[in-house]
C-alpha cells in the first residue's frame, strides 16, 4: 500500500512486504513484482509515532514498489526473500516527506490444511530526508479455512523500534502483539471480515507504555457494473490505555480512535489496477494536542507482474 499522510504506517502497517508470499504461493512464477503510483490530499498530517499533528493540509505524490523471489516452492513449503520501497513527496510540506526501505525473509508451510509462516522484516525510515526510525520485526502466522465459509488468520508478532534523533530516543521500545480475524467467505467476490489485535508497547520513557486494543470490521462487495470491480469499506476501533502517570498530565494518558475507510478498485487491464480511497479518522485524547479528526482522498494506480 502507499504510505499514509497520517504516517501511522510507521507503527502499525509499515510492514508491507510480509503478506508478499501469500501471493507468489498462488503463482507458479517465483518472481513476484509491484510498482504503484499515484496522488493524496490530507487534510491535517499527522505523525503518530512521536504525537506531532501539524493541523495543516497538504497534497502528495506517491510512489511504492516491492519484488520478492521464492527460493523455494515444493512440497507445500515457500522460502521467500523480499523488498520494498515506499515514497512520499509532499508539495508545500516537505518536513513530512517519508521514505522507507523494507527487507524480509518469509518461510512458509501447510501442515494438515493449516498455512504456517514465519518472518523476519526490517524498515528503515526517513522522514523530512532525515533518519528517523529503525524497526526490527518477528512474526509467525497461521492461516486456516474452515468448512468452506470461514478463514481464519492469526498470529504474533514481536517488533522492536529505535528512533535515529537524540530527541527521540527515550520512544525507543518494542511491542509484543497477538491478533485474530475471521473472514466469512459469502461467494461471488463478497467477503465480511472481523478481527481484533492485542498490544503491548514497552518504551524507555514510562510515561508511553500502553496496552493497545484494537478492533475492526470490513466487507468487500463485486461492483457489477463494472467487470472485476471492487467496493471496500473498513471501520477499526483502537483504544490505548497508558500504564504509568504523563508528567505533563498528572494523570494516566487515555487515547481512543475511530476510523473509516472507504474505496474501489477498478481493474484497467489484466496487470494495471486503479484505486480511489477516501478515509476518515477522529481523535479523542486527555492530550489535547491529539484531540483531531482528519480527511484523506487518495487515487493510485498499481502494476502487477
């Protein structure tokens, strides 16, 4: 996907390249290869990793591509290494331009009906052409279908995060989370997902440790007016309850956030793809910086090998 205004890519879905192998294992080919181009409007960017909100618009262009090789593909087993890189360039403010270089190393098996994988992933973030974050990540996952109308996806991942500015560093931490979604498969292209992850940031400052709770649903529906056309929706839930007292507070930090995302995706040909988004985020936190709601339009187009 191509990066988000709102810059939570950087602590949630920076990690891109990890739902690569899923789709080599669809194809005999071992090389896989995306590129995606296109253009955002957001109207308050924001940089959730250090809770910076600028209150100010800006539109975007956007660049993304990724290529991943499968070593190995036999016997219901796939080693599979990957890249990714993701760009960001905004026209007034360029203090928010972001950039990161993604690298990971996926093996994957079927054990009686049920897909197991583990990861190792690394992002390296810049931000305004400046170091700005390093992140480690650790992931294991399994798929399963039940009967023919249920799929369930679960797992953990462990990820560590090491900011590059001397202002930055007591943010340095990790987190351990742990996650499951059920989709149901209701045929002809529709589908209704829900999922909920629990979360656990550890930092160096005491006052930015949480637990996370974070809740979501979607569905996917055919356009049939439009031949392999794609209506998605999203509405997700995220709910943070700090463990230690904010010193600038007086109290324990409490952040809760609904957002909602909608889009199409429109096949042109067999290997290019349009895509417009439109997604809608508000606020609510005692940090009254962090009390905002936010509007996001995006169109891209994306290439498939």
């Amino acid at each position: 996907m191509l990066p988000k205004t709102t810059l939570t890519i950087l602590m949630t879905t920076a990690i891109t390249i990890g739902g690569i192998s899923n789709a080599i294992a669809e194809e005999d080919n071992p090389l896989y290869l995306t590129l995606e181009v296109g253009a955002e409007y957001d109207d308050n960017i924001t940089v959730d990793a250090v809770d910076i909100t600028s209150q100010k618009g800006d539109s975007a262009a956007l660049f993304d591509g990724s290529i991943a090789y499968d070593f190995v593909n036999e016997n219901d087993t796939s080693f599979e290494l990957g890249y990714g890189f993701s760009q960001s360039l905004y026209f007034d403010l360029s203090e928010f331009d972001l950039q990161i270089h993604s690298a990971s190393l996926t093996a994957s098996s079927e054990i009686n009906d049920v897909d197991f994988s583990i990861a190792y992933l690394y992002n390296n973030i810049s931000l305004g052409s400046e170091s700005f974050l390093e992140m480690h990540s650790f992931q294991t996952s399994f798929t399963t279908l039940v009967g023919t109308k249920f799929l369930i996806i679960g797992g953990y991942e462990y990820q560590e995060q090491k900011f590059q500015q001397p202002l930055l560093l007591r943010r340095d931490g990790n987190r351990h989370s742990v996650n499951l979604k059920n989709y149901f498969l209701l045929g002809n292209g529709r589908t209704i997902n829900v999922g909920y992850k629990l979360s656990r940031h550890n930092t160096l400052a005491a006052e930015l440790v949480y637990w996370g709770h974070t809740f979501d649903i979607g569905f996917k529906l055919p356009v049939p007016v439009i031949d392999g056309a794609k209506f998605k929706t999203r509405y997700r839930y995220l709910q943070k309850n700090y463990s230690n007292i904010d010193p600038t507070l007086g109290e324990k930090r409490r952040d809760k956030r609904h957002a909602f995302r909608a889009g199409f995706e429109v096949p042109v040909t067999t290997q290019f793809t349009a895509s417009l988004q439109y997604e809608y985020t508000d606020s609510k936190s005692n940090l009254i910086d962090l009390n905002y709601d936010n509007h996001l339009i995006s169109f891209s187009v994306g290439w498939e090998l």
